[in-house]
C-alpha cells in the first residue's frame, strides 16, 4: 500500500528521514505533478504514524519552493488507485500548490473570558439583552485582532470554534511571517483581556482545501 | 503564544494543533478517510494518547515543538 505525505513543487532530493513504519521516502511522479510517497505494509493509524508524516511534510518544506500537505488517510491499494486519485484533481491541485508557494502557515487560537455571570437578571427580556451585549463585544473583540492579522495574510482558512474561542489559520508570505508575529504579540498587549495563542511556521496544510476562505 | 503558560503545556498545545492538522487538514487525497474506531472520532483517542506521553516522545527526539515560533 501507498502512503502519501505531500505533493512537491521542486524538490531538491528527498530529505533523510524515513517514512512511516520505517520505509524509504519515493518520489512518484503524476502528470505533471510530483508526490513524495513510501511503501506501507499495512493500514493503521498509530500516534507514531501521524507524527511521523509530520516530521516528512516538515522535512520537505525546507527542501522545495511549496508542498502542498497530504492529509494523513488510509493508504491507496496500488500506483493505479493513486494515479487515478490523483490524475482527477490534477488542475486544482496544480492551482493550490501554486497559491501556497512562498507561503507558510500561522496558526491563531484567541480565547476570550467566559462571559460573567454578571448580576441576575431582573427579567427575561434583560437577560437576553445581556446576553446579547457580550457576544457582540466578543465579536468585536475578535475582530480587533483578526483584521490586523487577515491583512497580513494571502488568504485564511477556519474561524469561530465555539463561543469564546476564535481559531484561525493565516496563510503568510515568508518575508511576512515576523511582522505577523510581531502583529501578535503587539495585539496581546493591547488587549490583556484576551488570550493569544499563536503557532507556527507550519506547512500549508489548512490551505489545501478548495474551499479556503 | 502566551509567554505565561507552561513551557510543558505550550509544548502540549503545539502538538494538539499539529495533530489536528495532521488529521483534519491537508489535501484529501483519497477519498477514504477512516479516522474514527467504534464511533469515537480517532482524532480524540490520538489527542489523548498524546497528552499522556508527551514526555516519552521527546526522550525519542520526535518533534514535539514544530513551529514553536513565538518563544
């Protein structure tokens, strides 16, 4: 079976690490596509795994102009399942790995202070009301922080996570990463009521998607 | 990330945004995507796992702190 860590954009040679399982890295080319694959002997997902295909994308930025990472999935059968798999999407894939070169990833995760449980309301009509304030200064709140950081960014993926948590993935040009951090932490201070949780550089991997807002 | 938290928990927070990444994000190449044992959503069961031995992963030098940037 096939495992698939990513697709490549001008790979200089495979990077000297092994693959899930312990198995040789190979390059397979598809189309006009390149992907950097290894042999699995069998369809399990293992901590290890996952980590693995981790540090082989990881590995692979360093070594090419833009990697478009594969979601770790159960593996194809055979190089004809996965020339097909991938001969079908060959244009889109071509666009996005397009869009992602030059590019890393930054994730932001903002956490707001749980609403107070303020002073009872008096009637129904107040308690929504109440209600009604907090989230929209959350809301602004958030926005405070996103635009800055949205303006910065090629293009971002993901949003609201629940009601006092705001997870965002921003796709930043290289040459941009420091100002977005330095973004971050600037916006930390201005806002001590919040919690800014910034990680990254990461490969792209919330931009693969087509949909990517 | 906020300097004020644990270097142990940032360490574990960056690892459960890279997990998630592994798992939820990336191109979806096969359509088959069997993630989940028994109904419960494997992601979770990995996150679990994870958290309790993340002191083991780096004793095997596995990259535990990928892209910790703001340091």
């Amino acid at each position: 079976m096939i495992h698939v860590y990513g697709i490549v954009d001008e790979l200089d040679s495979l990077p000297p690490v092994e693959g899930v399982d312990g198995a040789a890295l190979e390059r397979r080319r598809v189309d006009a596509l390149e992907l950097v694959v290894s042999e699995v002997p069998r369809d399990e997902v293992t901590q290890e795994a996952v980590l693995r295909h981790a540090q082989v994308v990881e590995a692979l930025m360093s070594r090419s102009r833009a990697v478009l990472p594969a979601q770790f999935s159960r593996p194809f059968a055979g190089d004809e399942e996965l020339v097909s798999a991938v001969t079908a999407k060959a244009s889109d894939l071509e666009l996005r790995l397009q869009r992602v070169r030059g590019c890393v990833e930054l994730g932001l995760r903002v956490v707001a202070p749980a609403p107070d449980s303020g002073p009872e309301a008096e009637s129904g009509a107040e308690y929504l009301r109440a209600r009604l304030d907090e989230e929209r200064r959350r809301s602004q709140l958030v926005a405070e922080v996103d635009e800055p950081l949205a303006r910065l960014a090629q293009e971002t993926a993901g949003g609201a996570a629940g009601s006092n948590v705001f997870e965002r993935a921003y796709l930043v040009r290289d040459e941009d990463a420091s100002t977005f951090l330095d973004t971050v932490r600037e916006l930390q201070a201005a806002h001590p009521e919040l919690s800014l949780a910034c990680t990254g550089p990461w490969p792209p991997y919330s931009f693969g998607a087509e949909a990517a807002k | 990330m906020s300097s004020d938290l644990r270097p142990d928990l940032r360490q574990q927070v960056t690892l459960l945004e890279l997990v998630d990444r592994v798992l939820n994000k990336g191109v979806v190449l096969s359509g088959d995507i069997t993630l989940s044992v028994a109904d419960v959503d494997l992601v979770y069961i990995g996150l679990r796992v994870l958290l309790s031995s993340v002191a083991t992963l780096e004793e095997q030098g596995m990259p535990v702190a990928i892209g910790d940037a703001l340091r």
